[in-house]
C-alpha cells in the first residue's frame, strides 16, 4: 500500500508479470480472499509476500487506533482489527505461516521477504 513502493519495479517486472495485492501492512489475512481469486481464477501459482521497512503499522495498537476513530469519527470499530505489528521480521513470517497453513491457499511457493524503502535492497526472511 505504501506509495514509496513500486513493486513491478523493484522486482524488475513487466505488466501483466505478477498480479500485485496491496493492503496497509501486507498483512496475508486480509488479502486471502484476493489470493484466492488470483490462484482459482487467474492461475497464480507463486505467492511472494513483502513488507517493507518504516511501516507505520509498526507505530500503533488496535487500541490506539479504536480509540482515535471513536474520538473523531464516533464510531466504535471494537470489532475491527487493524492487524498492526510491534515486529517486521516476524509478522513476514505470521503471514507466511498462514498462507501455508490455509487450506485455501494452493500449495505452491511462498516466500517472504522485507523491502528497505531506504536502500531499495529486498531481503529475504
């Protein structure tokens, strides 16, 4: 989701290469329902999940956030979880973890990596 990424780029690839799911954090549970469509409908049969360095998902609490939206919005979201992260590495290996555990996931490969939006470096995890 952030705009500093340009994901066909940073991976050296062309239109139509890759079907590229965005979402704040890359978090993998709020895209299955996208990787599903991408694998049953349009014959996906890779999975690379990237997160990237400074990612604000990195800077709040579900908590933080209910209590902002209820503040200006009055609106309770107690219900909603934002999926935040206190731990690049790690939520990169949750996600994985999940899409490989899913039974609605195709077992292909997946990979995780991490993005440097400093350096433009992608690192495996």
């Amino acid at each position: 989701m952030d705009a500093r990424i340009d994901p066909a780029k940073a991976l050296g690839l062309a239109e139509g290469d890759a079907h590229v799911i965005r979402n704040a954090g890359g978090r993998a549970s709020e895209a299955l329902r996208s990787v599903l469509i991408s694998q049953q409908l349009l014959g996906t049969r890779e999975i690379v999940l990237i997160h990237h360095t400074d990612c604000g998902m990195l800077t709040f609490t579900d908590e933080v956030l209910r209590n902002k939206v209820k503040e200006e919005l009055k609106e309770n979201v107690d219900h909603v979880s934002f999926l935040p992260f206190p731990d690049l590495k790690e939520s990169v290996v949750e996600d994985v973890a999940l899409l490989k555990k899913s039974g609605l996931v195709l077992d292909v490969p997946i990979t995780g990596y991490i993005y440097d939006v400093k350096t433009g470096a992608i690192n495996k995890v």
